[in-house]
C-alpha cells in the first residue's frame, strides 16, 4: 500500500518536484550502503561525491581497440591456429550438403617461384567471392590448383646448372619438378596467409597422373572427331625458346626497330615488250627494264620468295625514274604513287596505267637466285595503304603467303633452323642470326636491286616469356582446328555473363578472329604428345590401345617420364609393329593443360571463371575451345575479369623498374622496414577496394595502403563498441532478441530503416561482384549513419539508463542486428577480423539477411526523420565547431512539421524538465528544445515561416529553413547533472530525473543484496552455534 501510495504521489508532481522526492526516499533508504548515520544533507553530500562513473554502463570489452604493427602477423597466425581457419571450407561442405552447389574453378597460377602482388589480386577476390556464396546459403566448390609444366619452368631448370648433362630431357624434367614442388609449397602457405578459405590438402596439379591420364584421353577424342590434325603451316617460331608459340603467347613491342627496304625485281620484259603487251603506244620513250616494286621489313625472308602478289581489282601505274641515267621503269599501284616518292625521295613521272589483272601474264626474276622465274599472282589480302601494292611473298614464312602458296601449289623452301638463324641451304647466310646478321647479308648483297633503305620502329610481335623478337616460319606441328569450333564457341559466349559489363564483348571478337591453334611444343618439360610414327613414312599411329597403355603405364609410375626412357615396345605389345614406330618428341602447349582442368569438375559446369584480363585470348578462350570441342558447351556460366597490378605512375610491376611490391612484405612487414606489417586483412581490404573496380588496372602504393589500413582500423572501432554491448551474454541476459518491431523507440525504428537500405544496396554490390562500393558504402554507412550519427543518439541511454530498461534493450536490439549485418556484409573481406569479433566459423554456418523482409521499411519514420536531419543540419550550421551540449534551442515549425515531432518530442508547455528529455533532445545533442507551432494563416506555406516567427527569447544564433521551420539558439538555464553530464538540471538539483531514478533503484538493489547476504551469514552462525 505505501508502494502504491508513493505511486499516486509521483504521478501528481512536476518533474522537478519528483526529483527531490525521489532524492529524499533514496537517502531514507540507502543508510545500509553508504552507512548514512548523519542526516540527510549530509547524505545528499555523499551522493555528490559517489563516483557515479561506476554506475553507467559503459562499453566494456576484451576485443583490443588496435593491433600494433609488430604484432599483427603473430595476433593473425595465432587467431586462424585458434579458429582452425584451415578446417573452415570441409566445415562448410557438411554445413550445406544438402544446398545448391556454387562452383569457381581455380585458374591455376604458374608453379614457378614465389608470389607475387597479382597472385594477392586473383587469390583474394576467389575468397571474397566463395565467402559471399556461402553466406548466401551455397556449398561451395573450390579446388586450388597449379599450372606445373611449360618453358619458363624448363629455362629455371636448365640455368640452375651450367653442366651439359642437363641436355638430357629427364634430368631436365628431374630439375623442373623439384621447382614445381618448392614453388607450390611456397605459394600454398601464401595463400593460407591471406585467409583464402580452401582444402589444401586436396589441390589439383596439371603434372598429377589422374590430370595426365584425361588429358592423353581428351586428345584422342580429339583426334577420332577430327578436331586436331598434324601438318606443315607457317607459326609463331621464337629462337630464344627454340619453340613454336601460340598467338596468346605474343606481346608486341612498339619500339622495336626493323630494316625497311624498297626493292626493284625486274620482269621478263623490258619495256618495249611490256608496253606492247598492254598495247600501249610508247614510240617516243627509250627502251629499259621494268621492275616490280616490292616493300618488305623482313629482308632476310627474301630468299624464299616464291611469288608477287598483286590485287587484280586496283589499278597500277608504270613510272618513270627521275634520273637521266636511269633506264629502269618502275610499277606501282596508282594510288599509293605519292607514298612511295614521299618515302623514297625521289619525284617518278607516270608513263601509262593499266589493270592489275595483266600483271598475271608477267613473270619476273627471284631476287636471291637470277636465273628463276616467278610468277605474278592475285591476293585478295592485297588491300593495305602501305607500301607499293605489290606484295614480297614467301609462303614459308608467313600466313597469308602460305594460304596462296597452297593454291598456286608454290614451293615453302625455308632457310632458316630453330635457333632462328639461317642453315646450311645458303652458303653465304650459312650461320646468321636471321634477325641480325642475316638481315644485314641479304641486304648487302641485293644492294644493285634496293631502290630505298632505312630503319623503321614499329609494332612487333615478342615471345612473352623471353622478352625477344619472334619469326614466323613453317614448321610440321599439331594443331586445333578452330574453324570447325569457332561458330559454337561463338554462340555459347552470347550465354555468359561477363563482370564488369564494360568487358561484356572483349572475347568475342577473339575467337572470330583466331587462327588454327598450334598445340604442340618442341620441349621437354610438359605433357608429351602421346602419338608413335611410321619410322619410313612418318605417319602418325595412334588408338585406343595405345592411349590405354599410356594410362597404365601413368598409373603404375605416377608420370610421364617413362615416355623418354622406355621402348615402343612398352606401349605397343605387338613386337612387328613396335619395330616400325618411333615416338615423337613434341610436348603438348601448356595451354592445352590448363584449358582441359575443367575435366576434374566432371559433368558439372563452373559458376564462374575468375582472373585477369588477360585470360580472354588465354585461359577463358582455351577452357572454352576444348569444352566445346569435347562436350559442345561453354565450361562457365560467368566470366570475372581484373585488371593487371601497377605502381602509382601505372607502370607495370617489374624487378627492373624497381617497383614490384610484395605480398607478403605488406602483411608481415618487410626486412627494409619499407612496409611496416599492416596484417592479411588490410591486403585483403586492398584488393577489394582497387582490383574490382572495372576491369581497369590495380594501382597499389604507399598512399592506398595506408588508406586501407585506416579503413579497417575505422570499422575495427565500430565493431568493437557493437560488441560490448550485444555479445552472447548480453543478448540473452536481457532477452533482447524477443522485442517486437514496435515496442522500439522511434531513432531506433529508424536506424532499422537505414539498416535495412543498407543490406539492400551492399547486396545489389556483392550480386553484381561489386566489391570495392561494398567497402566504400560499408565504410561511409558504418562511420557515418551508425557511428556519428545513431551512436552519438543513444549514447546518453546506453551509458546512463536502468540496465534492464525497455530503452536500452530497444536499442541494444539495433545494436544487435548492425552487427550481425556489418559482420555479414565485412566476412568475405575481412574475416580475420569478423572470426575474432564472433570467436568461431559461427557466423559462416549463418545465413545472409533475408532482404525480401520489408517490416523495417517504416516510410513515416523515414520521411519524419528527414525532417529532422535537416534541423540537425541546420543547427550545426549556426552553432559551428561549439558543443550544443548547453545550447537551448526554440524550434518554431508549421503544422505537418509540429504534429510530426511531437512523436519524438511530446510538449508539456507545464515544466520545463520535459523539454530536456526526449529523442529529439537526444538526436540534436542540445540541452532541451522549446517546440511550437507557427501561429500565422499560411503556417502551411514554408517559405512565410521566417517571415511569421516570433522567438520567446532573443536567441544568440537563428536559422530558417523552406522546409517549414525556424529556429533559434541561446545558453541553457538548466545546469548538468553530476551522473549523466546533461544540461537537464534545475538550479540546486545535483542529479537529473532519470538518473536519480536510475541511482534509486541501484540503492535499493544494492541494499536488498546486502540485506540477503547477512541473512545467510546469520543463518550460518546460528546453524555453528546450535
């Protein structure tokens, strides 16, 4: 009965009077704590003196604030040990066994050294990718593996030894695997570092004996459909590697320097003879030879010429030379006249013009060997605006000459080995390198013949690898038909999805355009060939015994080595037969291994292909050829594609530039002290902040990594404050989970709207692999709409309310569902951090966030709380860099505006007290506000508003807004309460309201305790005594 009698009595009072009742109870009952035997003045002193600190509820955490740099990489290593990192993909597999399969099947990176800046690039947007798709419900399917073979492999090999022996292919092969190892090893706990989330001990290598035995299979079914086929064509030779490339293995070079040469060869007719067969009437110009002007920047070709070619559609003019002396005529094609004086310097008058079709009835003389005769012959390639018009042809070294030769049935002499220089076929060439020396011989000796010389730079094609010029020469070699492909191919491309959208149509073009691919090698550190050949004619011998065999034959020795020491006769049971075979000594193009991995996904069809831009005429185009040819579809569904690495000048990553980064230097710090160690997650954060923009290179320096680190230390921060509040035990302890929508107070209804855009927009990002404006919107959302702006709102009733309040739970609620939002949307980039907040693979075995859900989507709210962001505005905007905290503020507004803010702000024009407490005082960080409703007719009109207000007091500092309201700021009469430090006090009054309320009940608690604690004492010493 006095319970509820001090209830009514309550409720009849002012706030003001409240407080000193409730001051006066709480010192009538707190004698037994504070040991109050004085009287009750000096009980309010002692409440003064309380360290009232020691009641709020302030943000308590073990989770450190920062990491220190020294300590990174051991808190990192230590933390994936704990957390068992390594185990967290075979945990998932369980977790979503009965769930759709997401699957990206690993481009393999190069087995040759350690990593490098684009391995962190590629590596990490994988994980980031796999993490989402797990989040979103998949099982993911992620095999690492490794490209194991190839000529960068074999040259390491053959340099780590000067001694011949290393000539011999299976010491070669010894050298190379033993690279292969060390660099997989290497590059494997690189990847671990990172966090990359796979299961390591089930990686897939192009030189393991099941990706040997289907790659031998895959070519023979190649080979029975028709699809490959041995023959002699004109490729890409590079003498540096003593091996055929294929056009994807070429880089061109725009400084590199060729000789140009304009070059005479004369007809079978002088020009009486020419002119009569053309019935042209020259009587009145002196007889003399006629030459055919030819341009070449490959002289060194010039003694394979086999023909002229010529386009019988253009027309060509007969010149005269320009010197008195000269008794030569020269033929060029009319409209290239004034190119050819500008380049040879010299002014040629026309004689007469004539068809190109009547050079076809001419022969001339070859330029290298007098006394042979060659034809003029019609090239439809013949279209280009340089040089004569007429074309040097020499079908054995190059594409389109090779094409005529074929027609025209022309010899393909070629003079050249596979060092690149010239071989005993020409005594005098016999030896020189054809790009050098051999150049500078043939041009030597047809000097009577050149008409111009003179260097030019242009745009030539270099083997990737070497970093040197290449030739193109004809040369027996195993190919891929790609015209029986190129239409499917074609039509399965139009089916994927390609990210980001501006490289939608890159690889198209590529494969419409590509020629037959060259699949064989003349090395010895690969997959060999597996085909035996007729030792008297040649002829290739192969079939399903043999294919079978070799697969035995692999299972049994775990490799292919057996192919260079043991006899056809191991592979071939029928002795005759084995006696007339020999086996080949080419090895297959290592982008037929990589091409055919998808073969170890079996029938399965990748969700996504991921890698650098370069794997459109690389990886993307050979996976898609091979998958095509052997099963007639695409072996992806979508295609990511990032930029290559460059420093801030966007300059390429290179040992000889001084600018390669690495890796490992940025997260554990480097020996030079260069990088301090700024821990996986801030590379992480790198690469999804840069590598994922649009395709476009990846910048990375001092600058941008710095900038990373900030970053994650910025959400570090906000995650830290998050969990002190709505860890496990918390969460429980005030059964927050169980709070309706609408038992939350109004800030935190709107906090949810926020929250709610937010998981819509980051998910739009994460969907469309968008990953750098997930970190810029996550970044700009975390430090703005959650930290500055709804933690500043709830700070006073976090700290400083009951802990068991509807208040505090209401926004502890938030508080609750921002971090499991912000931990879901961080995890895929960084879950060294998200794995130390939650302290387990918890939050992976979670779900995303269900953004169909639209309870949150309170559109009053948010329209409401415009409003208000406005006037917070504009106080800011009139108060500048001073603290509002004693700041009064007369907000005057018009109706709709009035009506709308009495939901944060109820008005009792009857105390003061009132206007101190509420969410909008809250939200504007200010002592109290006065609201009030204009009184003018055209209170509904904004734009009157100033011209209708009238402030109660002068105020210090005035603002009007179109939005329908005004407002205007002077000091606070009210003085700041020793607990809370808000200015919510009358004059004399040490607490405000809330708080001494709060301490009240904190006492009472506090002295029921106490109370509890002697009974059981007493109980105890009564029990000792009996």
């Amino acid at each position: 009965m006095k319970l509820l009698h001090f209830s009514r009595v309550l409720a009849t009072r002012t706030n003001s009077q409240r407080l000193k009742i409730l001051c006066q109870r709480s010192l009538a009952t707190s004698g037994s704590v504070f040991k109050q035997k004085e009287n009750q003045q000096d009980g309010l002193d002692s409440i003064i003196k309380k360290k009232y600190s020691d009641t709020l509820e302030l943000p308590k955490s073990a989770f450190p604030m920062k990491i220190p740099h020294e300590k990174r990489t051991n808190h990192e290593v230590t933390l994936a040990d704990k957390l068992k990192f390594d185990q967290l993909y075979g945990l998932q597999r369980l977790w979503r066994q009965d769930q759709p399969e997401f699957i990206l099947h690993d481009g393999p990176p190069y087995a040759n050294g350690n990593v490098h800046i684009g391995h962190a690039v590629n590596k990490v947007l994988k994980d980031i990718t796999n993490r989402y798709k797990l989040l979103r419900g998949y099982k993911v399917n992620y095999i690492p593996g490794w490209d194991c073979h190839g000529l960068p492999i074999e040259l390491k090999a053959l340099k780590t030894d000067k001694n011949t022996y290393l000539k011999d292919p299976l010491q070669v092969r010894e050298k190379a695997k033993a690279i292969v190892d060390k660099s997989i090893k290497s590059q494997k706990e690189a990847f671990k570092r990172w966090g990359v989330m796979a299961e390591w001990d089930s990686v897939y290598r192009t030189l393991d004996k099941g990706m040997l035995q289907a790659q031998l299979r895959a070519f023979y079914s190649l080979y029975t459909k028709g699809l490959v086929f041995r023959d002699l064509k004109p490729v890409y030779w590079s003498p540096s590697s003593e091996t055929c490339l294929a056009e994807f293995e070429l880089e061109y070079n725009q400084s590199h320097q060729s000789p140009s040469v304009y070059l005479g060869l004369e007809l079978n007719a002088d020009f009486n003879g020419f002119a009569s067969a053309l019935n042209q009437s020259v009587s009145d110009l002196k007889n003399g030879s006629v030459q055919a002007v030819i341009w070449t920047t490959t002289p060194w070709t010039l003694p394979s010429n086999k023909a002229v070619s010529f386009n019988e559609s253009q027309e060509y003019t007969l010149l005269a030379g320009p010197l008195h002396h000269d008794k030569s005529y020269y033929i060029v094609a009319s409209h290239l006249i004034e190119d050819f004086k500008l380049a040879v310097g010299r002014d040629y008058k026309p004689v007469f013009t004539f068809a190109g079709s009547q050079l076809a009835n001419f022969q001339y003389r070859h330029p290298w060997f007098d006394s042979e005769l060659c034809p003029f012959i019609h090239g439809d390639h013949v279209v280009g605006s340089k040089g004569t018009g007429l074309v040097h042809t020499a079908p054995a070294h190059g594409q389109d000459d090779f094409v005529i030769g074929l027609k025209h049935k022309l010899k393909m002499d070629c003079y050249v080995d596979n060092n690149g220089n010239f071989d005993s076929q020409i005594e005098s060439l016999k030896g020189l390198p054809v790009l050098s020396g051999g150049n500078k011989a043939v041009i030597s000796k047809l000097k009577p013949k050149i008409i111009k010389e003179t260097n030019i730079t242009h745009s030539y094609p270099y083997d990737w690898r070497t970093k040197k010029p290449v030739i193109t020469k004809t040369s027996l070699q195993w190919f891929l038909d790609t015209e029986k492909l190129k239409s499917t191919a074609c039509q399965e491309l139009e089916k994927i999805n390609v990210f980001p959208k501006n490289v939608q149509n890159t690889m198209g073009p590529m494969v419409q355009s590509r020629p037959y691919w060259c699949i064989s090698r003349q090395r010895s550190w690969g997959v060999p060939i597996p085909v035996l050949y007729r030792k008297e004619s040649g002829e290739p011998f192969i079939n399903d015994s043999v294919i079978n065999e070799l697969c035995n034959m692999i299972e049994t020795t775990g490799g292919l080595d057996f192919w260079w020491s043991a006899p056809v006769s191991d592979m071939v049971k029928d002795d005759i037969l084995s006696a007339d075979l020999v086996k080949g000594t080419d090895i297959f193009d290592i982008w037929l291994d990589s091409g055919l991995t998808w073969q170890i996904l079996g029938d399965k069809v990748a969700d996504v292909y991921l890698e650098g831009q370069d794997q459109f005429q690389g990886w993307f185009q050979s996976s898609l050829l091979t998958s095509v040819a052997l099963r007639g579809k695409a072996p992806y569904k979508n295609l990511y594609v990032h930029g290559f690495v460059v420093d801030e000048e966007g300059r390429k990553m290179s040992k000889s530039a001084g600018n390669v980064v690495d890796p490992m230097a940025v997260i554990d710090g480097s020996q030079d002290k260069k990088f301090p160690a700024l821990g996986a997650d801030v590379l992480r954060w790198w690469v999804a902040a840069q590598g994922s923009a649009d395709g476009s290179n990846v910048a990375v320096n001092q600058t941008l990594l710095r900038a990373s680190d900030d970053g994650v230390q910025k959400l570090r921060n906000v995650i830290r404050f998050l969990i002190s509040y709505c860890n496990e035990e918390a969460i429980t302890e005030l059964d927050v989970k169980n709070i309706s929508y609408d038992e939350l107070m109004h800030t935190d209804q709107y906090m949810l709207k926020l929250l709610r855009d937010f998981q819509l927009q980051v998910t739009d990002y994460y969907e469309s692999m968008n990953y750098h404006r997930v970190l810029m919107k996550t970044l700009h959302f975390a430090t703005t709409e959650v930290s500055s702006w709804y933690f500043t709102w709830i700070k006073d009733r976090l700290y400083c309310d009951l802990k068991q309040s509807e208040s505090r739970k209401s926004c502890i609620f938030v508080l609750h569902q921002i971090y499991l939002t912000l931990a879901k949307v961080l995890a895929p980039i960084l879950p060294f951090l998200i794995e130390e907040s939650s302290g387990s693979h918890k939050l992976f075995q979670s779900l995303w966030f269900d953004v169909s859900d639209s309870s949150w989507n309170n559109s009053q709210i948010a329209s409401m709380f415009e409003t208000v962001i406005d006037i917070r505005t504009s106080l800011n905007h009139v108060i500048g860099a001073n603290n509002p905290k004693d700041i009064w503020v007369e907000l005057i507004c018009n109706r709709e505006i009035y009506e709308s803010l009495q939901l944060l702000h109820p008005v009792d024009d009857g105390d003061i007290l009132d206007k101190c407490d509420s969410e909008l005082c809250d939200i504007l960080q200010v002592s109290g506000v006065d609201l009030k409703c204009v009184t003018s007719e055209n209170s509904s009109d904004s734009s009157s508003i100033s011209n209708s207000v009238k402030f109660s007091s002068e105020p210090v500092g005035v603002s009007h807004s179109l939005a329908g309201f005004s407002l205007g700021i002077s000091k606070t009469h009210m003085t700041q309460c020793a607990r809370c430090r808000r200015h919510c006090c009358e004059e004399g009054s040490v607490l405000c309201v809330r708080c001494m309320s709060v301490m009240q009940r904190l006492l009472r608690k506090q002295s029921q305790d106490e109370i509890a604690a002697n009974s059981e004492l007493l109980k105890e010493a009564v029990g000792k005594k009996t």
